[in-house]
C-alpha cells in the first residue's frame, strides 16, 4: 500500500508507518497523520467581496425575469474629439473647394486618406455621443448591444455556460504615456474567455457589471487568473 502525505503529497517510506497505531510520518515537512483517515476536504474558493456601487450611468430594470442594465458612452472626451472633427473636416471642405474650383484634378485624390481618416473620426465622435450599452440577461441568454449606430459585433452567451464573470485591464500606450482600460469578460465552461463588454476608461462600471450580473444569475464568485483585484 502507497501511503502518500496529505500535507505536501510526498510518498512515504514504509519505516515511517506504524501498522499497529495507524499513524504515519512524513519525514519532507514532518507532518504526523493517521493514514486510515480519508482527506480533509479543500476549502472553499468563494469569496467575500465589497459590494460594488451603481456608476451614475448606469440604469437598470429587473421586471418580468429579465435584468435590463443600460449605459451611455457620453464623455468629456467626445466633446473634444467633435471639434477636432469640424477642425479636421473643415479643413477637407476647404481643400476640395479650391481642387474643385482651380480645375486641379490630382488635388482631389492627394487627401483621399485624410478623408478616410476624418470620416471614421465623424463616426467614432458620433457614436460616442449618441450609444447607450445594454446587458441584457435573462434566464437562458446574455446578451450585449450598441445602439443607435452599430459598434462591432453583438455579444450572445448562454447563461448555462458562463461560469464566472471577471474584470481584467488592459495596457494602453499612447502620446502622453501609459493608460488603462477595463474589460468585463466571461470565463466559459469549456475553458474558453469571451468579452462581454471593453474598453471602459474607469473600473467602476465593470466591477459593478460583474457583480451585480453575477448575483443575478446565480453564480458564486470565484477567483479567475489575471483578473482585475478588488
């Protein structure tokens, strides 16, 4: 019979085994132990964390067993981005104007990546201004849209496959230096990690997502490797 350490898991040689009294011991942490006990039980993994405060954005509806949890993208930043927008596109106008009027062909195609450029800018200002996020859960499907204009693809995750919800932030780099943003991610059954919603610049919202998403599906919260400390 193999008599192994329930303390360190280290084999234990036979000379250290008294048959008669049924104890053992392990002579690489010096831990003395019945060996006909069964093992202890692993503690629990479920954690007690601070609850999380609802974001001023953030606007939530639990009716009818669904939960409705809604929130504008509207920042200070958007506002910035709109007058370098007029600047940006103000400046094409002009161009065009005189390429146009001029009879000067080639000074239409020149700035045709800077057009490129000052449209997506329009778009990404506009949308920022405009959409509202909404987390919509109910008792078979998580799902995640971007409304009034489009923003990437749409989020659809059955809740009986989610296992844990968790918040993870992300390195930017930019002009003035290093910043983060926030993601709220799903760890799936299978192993697999999915985002749920990014690139939040605070991490309030997120947490308060995960929690409160968490609690209403009835999941125990767990720790997930690389996710954000709270």
């Amino acid at each position: 019979m193999k008599i192994s350490c329930p303390n360190c898991q280290a084999p234990v040689a036979a000379e250290d085994v008294n048959l008669a009294t049924g104890l053992a011991r392990c002579r690489a942490c010096s831990h003395v132990f019945r060996f006909g006990d069964p093992p202890e039980p692993a503690p629990p993994t479920v954690r007690t964390r601070a609850r999380a405060e609802k974001p001023r954005s953030v606007v939530v509806f639990d009716a009818n067993g669904e939960l409705t949890v809604q929130f504008r993208w509207f920042a200070l930043k958007y506002v910035v981005l709109a007058v370098l927008c007029l600047l940006w596109n103000g400046f094409l106008a002009a161009w065009y104007t005189i390429a146009v009027e001029g009879g000067h062909p080639l000074l239409l195609v020149f700035p045709l990546l800077h057009a490129a450029v000052g449209i997506f800018l329009v778009y990404v200002t506009l949308a920022g201004l405009l959409n509202t996020t909404t987390v919509r859960i109910d008792g078979s499907r998580l799902r995640v849209s971007h409304h009034p204009l489009p923003w990437g693809r749409g989020v659809d995750l059955g809740v009986a496959d989610v296992k844990q919800l968790f918040c993870e932030a992300k390195i930017v780099h930019g002009r003035d230096g290093v910043s983060y943003t926030y993601d709220l991610n799903a760890l799936m059954r299978d192993g697999t990690r999915r985002k749920v919603v990014y690139g939040i610049e605070a991490p309030e919202l997120p947490l308060y997502l995960e929690q409160h998403a968490e609690s209403w599906m009835r999941i125990e919260d767990e720790p997930v490797a690389g996710e954000l400390p709270r």
